[in-house]
C-alpha cells in the first residue's frame, strides 16, 4: 500500500506535507492508523477542492485514472501513476502507453509484456481526441487553452528517438527499480531535497 511506502517520509520529513485522498470510510480508517503521523492528512474531497489541491502540490501520484491523470497535465504538475486497481484502469494505463502521452515521471510497474510506444505518428489527431472528451471538464476557454499549452508541452518532451527513448526508460529502471513503492519514496526524497 502506497501509504505503507511513504509513512517513513510522513514522520521523518516534517517539513513536507501530504494530502491523501480516496473514498470517505477508507480515508477514516488511514486517519486513526497514522494519527500520530503529523504532515499527513486523509481526506475526502469534492472535486473543486480536489482540483486546487492537485494545483498547489509538487508531486500527484495516482491510479491511472484518465481524469486525475489529466487533470494534473492540465495544472504542469509532475505525477506518478501506480499500479492499475482494476481492468478498467488497466485499458486506461494501456491506452496512455500506446499514445505516447506519459506522465514526466512515471513508473508503469507493468513488465510481463512489451508495451509499444508508437513514434512518428501524427500528434495534432491525438491532441484532439484528447481535447474533444476535456471540452466538457473544462468549459472555460481559459482552462482549455491552459491544458492544451501543457499537452502540447508534454508531447513535445517525449518526441525522441525511440532508441534513446528506450536507453533513458532503461536507465531510469535500473536507477529506480520496477517497485512502485520504491520509486515513489526515492521521487519523493528528490523532491524534499
């Protein structure tokens, strides 16, 4: 559990706090395990207070959720996806590989198969696809406009040689490691440092 993988880093760096959300009877069983926790809060929140909370961190992690997962494109925010929960998030996961369009830090923590990342295709039609099931969420012209400066600045990141591509996505696993809970600890000891 992701909770259990950072409570070092509740405890021993204070400084750094951490907002944990999720259903209601979840987040109050959490709340009395880590009560003495002090820079941890475990909350359930509505969407609009959700949404300024992913605007106001450093660092989102999350299931591969296509909202949330977007919604932290939207806001420039860095973000790590955990593993899926269940086959619906495993279709979104998958959908996101094979697009191209990742999280800047991101650990899919799936390595039974070979995901392909598709290269040289043409990015304005995914960008659309995209933007046209977003024109619902954000209605304003000027959020839109936000999310597709961050899109296009999150596509244009990620279009190297496939090559290179791979060597970096090597190196980063070898650094890393493939354990989800691992990665997050050492991003997050990054970030605090």
């Amino acid at each position: 559990m992701i909770t259990d993988s950072l409570s070092q880093l509740f405890t021993d760096k204070s400084e750094f706090n951490f907002i944990v959300t999720g259903k209601n009877h979840i987040m109050q069983a959490l709340a009395n395990k880590y009560k003495d926790y002090r820079n941890v809060r475990f909350e359930t929140l509505e969407h609009h207070i959700f949404l300024s909370c992913i605007a106001s961190s450093d660092l989102v992690i999350t299931t591969p959720g296509i909202e949330t997962f977007y919604e932290t494109v939207y806001f420039g925010k860095r973000s790590v996806l955990l593993l899926p929960h269940n086959s619906t998030q495993y279709l979104q996961l998958l959908a996101l590989i094979d697009a191209g369009i990742e999280s800047p830090v991101c650990n899919y923590n799936h390595y039974g198969k070979n995901y392909t990342y598709k290269r040289h295709i043409n990015e304005s039609e995914e960008v659309k696809a995209v933007l046209k099931n977003f024109n619902d969420l954000y209605s304003y012209s000027l959020h839109l406009n936000k999310y597709i400066d961050n899109l296009y600045q999150l596509i244009e990141t990620r279009l190297i040689e496939p090559d290179i591509y791979e060597i970096n996505k090597q190196q980063y696993l070898k650094n890393i490691g493939t354990n989800g809970g691992q990665s997050i600890v050492k991003i997050v000891e990054e970030l605090i440092n």
